[in-house]
C-alpha cells in the first residue's frame, strides 16, 4: 500500500511523463509502461472525458521518413486505454477490444499532438476518438478505440 508522502518505483517516470501529481498514487506501481517511455508520449491532460498528449516525430519514423502508421495508433490507443481507465475507476480496469485509424496526412518533423475525446463512457464500454494534428493543426490522422471495463480479480 502507498501513502501519500512515499514515492513510488515509477514517480520519476510519471513526472517525466507529464503526469499530475495527483495520478500518481493511481499509476505509482505500474508507471506509464515501456513503450510510451520509448516513444517519448508527454501528457498534456488526463481525465475520462479528454485526454492529451505529445509524441515527437524523431525517433518513431519509418523508412521512407515519416512517422510509422503504427506510431499513430500507439499513440491513440496510449490516450483512449488511459482515459478508459480513468474511467473504470478503483477496482476496475479497462481491456482494449477494437482499435482502428485512419491516416490522412504524414508528418515527417516536429511534434503530434493526439486528443481522445469520449464517444460512450458506460459500465461496461468505453469509446473513444482520438484525431491526432502537427503543429499547425492540421488533422493527420484519426483513430477510435473501444475498452471493456471489469473488475480487478479478487
């Protein structure tokens, strides 16, 4: 069990990751996992509701120099899984069930940034949509993403 005052394994990682103070009790054991560390994803907001983050370009391109397809959905599926979970609330946990994107535009400098908004926050499912833009606003590419929210095994 944590208290409030003693970090945890993770909280350098969650401030890294741009994190709230306030979350880290909830993601204190688990941090933000291996792959949004290596992906460079910094958060911007975090609730059920909305939820925002960054990811640079370099360091997540493929060979032609433009961000990998799959780095969009990372991303998406990082946004909608979080806010899922935010979601569920203690006790429970979010499980992706369906996740889609459809890529509009390629980037191949600077910064995406990717915003999930709710579509259905329910009992039992979550939808969310995320529209990943650069710099300048424009739309890159959109994904959506589906949870089944259960409770944790006892």
């Amino acid at each position: 069990m944590m208290d409030n005052f003693t970090p945890g394994p993770y909280a350098a990682e969650l401030s890294a990751a741009g994190v709230p103070d306030e979350m880290h009790d909830w993601l204190g054991q688990y941090g933000v996992g291996a792959l949004v560390v290596k992906m460079g994803i910094r958060f911007l907001e975090l609730s059920p509701q909305r939820t925002v983050a960054t990811m640079p370009v370099e360091g997540n391109t493929q060979v032609a120099g433009i961000l990998h397809g799959g780095a969009h959905v990372v991303l998406a599926e990082t946004l909608g899984s979080f806010a899922a979970g935010m979601h569920a609330g203690p006790g429970r946990h979010a499980l992706g069930v369906d996740v889609g994107a459809t890529h509009h535009r390629s980037i191949s400098a600077g910064t995406v940034t990717g915003t999930c908004t709710a579509i259905h926050l329910g009992r039992t499912l979550t939808t969310h949509e995320i529209v990943m833009t650069d710099g300048q606003g424009r739309r890159l590419s959109t994904a959506r993403i589906t949870n089944l929210i259960r409770d944790n095994a006892e």
